[in-house]
C-alpha cells in the first residue's frame, strides 16, 4: 500500500467514525462532528501542501545550485483533476454548513471561496492565464477607431 492509499484509507476510516457517532449521538452533535472532520481534512490538506511546497523549494534550489535558468513546472493534469476532485468534495460540507448557519448569504460566502481558491490555483499553474485582462490604452482603442 503506498502513502497515498494509506492516507486514503484511513481518511475513509475517520468519516465512517464520524458518521458512526452521528448516528450514535444524534442530530444535536451533527455541526461538531462535521467541523472535527473537516479540520481533519484541513489537517490532511495543508500536510499535503506543505510537503508539495517543501519538494518544490528543495527542487528549486537544486536548479540554482546547478545555474540552470528556471525549474521546470510540476503541474500535471493529475494535479488539476485532484484539486478539483477535492475541492468538489469539501464544497459539499462547506455548502451544508454555510447554508445551514448564516442561510443564503453563508452560502453565496462559501461558493465565493470555493471559486476564489479555484481561480488562484489556475493562476499559480498558469502564470499566463489572467494577463490578457489588461484595461485597454488609449493606443489600443485608436487602432480600433479607423
């Protein structure tokens, strides 16, 4: 079993905890046994992070140790999948909670982040995505003009 399958697994194990206890203590403790496995997740996910932000700087380092220009880009479709795959998955609870605590606005609240979180993902993969959104020049708006 590698690392990855293990982490699932035993992510698999905790929310089967969790819900064993709803059903166990009843609809009253719901929103703290939701909020104890999404800090889990949280937990789960920032580990994640830090480890990929960690290989990274080591790699980047190595690259400068050895005078090359720029590391070469580590994204792969598989990261992309996987982040949206996880960010779907913790929008489902977020969404019930958001929705269920401060109505439509907790909602509207949520999906903002969900959506902020996504945009600044594809920017960090895609440096290039955003920079055709410049205002235009006075130059550019001439050449149009004739």
């Amino acid at each position: 079993m590698t690392g990855m399958d293990a982490r699932d697994t035993e992510l698999k194990k905790e929310l089967n905890a969790t819900l064993q206890a709803r059903r166990e203590l009843g609809e009253e403790y719901e929103s703290a046994l939701v909020d104890s496995f999404l800090e889990k997740v949280d937990q789960r996910i920032d580990g994640a992070v830090e480890r990929r932000l960690r290989r990274q700087l080591a790699e980047q380092q190595m690259v400068v140790a050895r005078g090359a220009r720029s590391p070469k880009p580590t994204d792969s479709f598989g990261e992309r999948f996987g982040f949206g795959i996880v960010t779907l998955v913790v929008a489902i609870p977020l969404s019930g909670i958001g929705g269920g605590v401060a109505g439509l606005s907790g909602l509207l609240v949520t999906w903002v982040g969900i959506v902020g979180v996504n945009v600044v993902q594809a920017a960090r993969t895609h440096p290039g995505l955003f920079r055709g959104w410049r205002r235009k020049s006075a130059k550019d708006e001439d050449r149009w003009g004739d």
